[in-house]
C-alpha cells in the first residue's frame, strides 16, 4: 500500500503530483487546480477543509522548482 499522504507532506506530494502529470510546466496552474489534483491523490488522506493558500502555494513553490532545477 503506498504511504498516506497529508498537508505537511509537501515534498511527497509534489513527487506524487509529478508522477501524475509529468508533462505540467505550471505556466497557467492554479492553486485551486493544485488543490483538485492534491485531494485527488489516490494516496491522499487528510482533511480537505485544512487546506489554505499557504499550504498550495508551498506545494506549487516546492513543484516549480523540483522540475525547473537551477
């Protein structure tokens, strides 16, 4: 079984969220699109409701640069 997957897990949700959509460049994302894709994770199981701006943009932040490397 994969490992749950809860807010505070931002860098195992984004790996999640890349292996989901592997050709996403992020341009025209949405927080509210990060947040659909997030509690649609077959592996995700936390609380929609704890969900606010800073924590979709942390995941956003941590994705962007996770597939834009410097």
């Amino acid at each position: 079984m994969a490992q749950q997957l809860y807010w505070d897990a931002i860098y195992e949700i984004v790996l999640a969220l890349k292996a989901r959509y592997p050709h996403e460049t992020l341009e025209n994302v949405s927080l509210g699109e990060i947040f659909q894709w997030t509690i649609a994770l077959p592996s995700f199981a936390d609380d929609p409701e704890l969900a606010n701006d800073e924590i979709l943009a942390a995941i956003y932040q941590e994705w962007f640069e996770e597939i834009n490397p410097v």
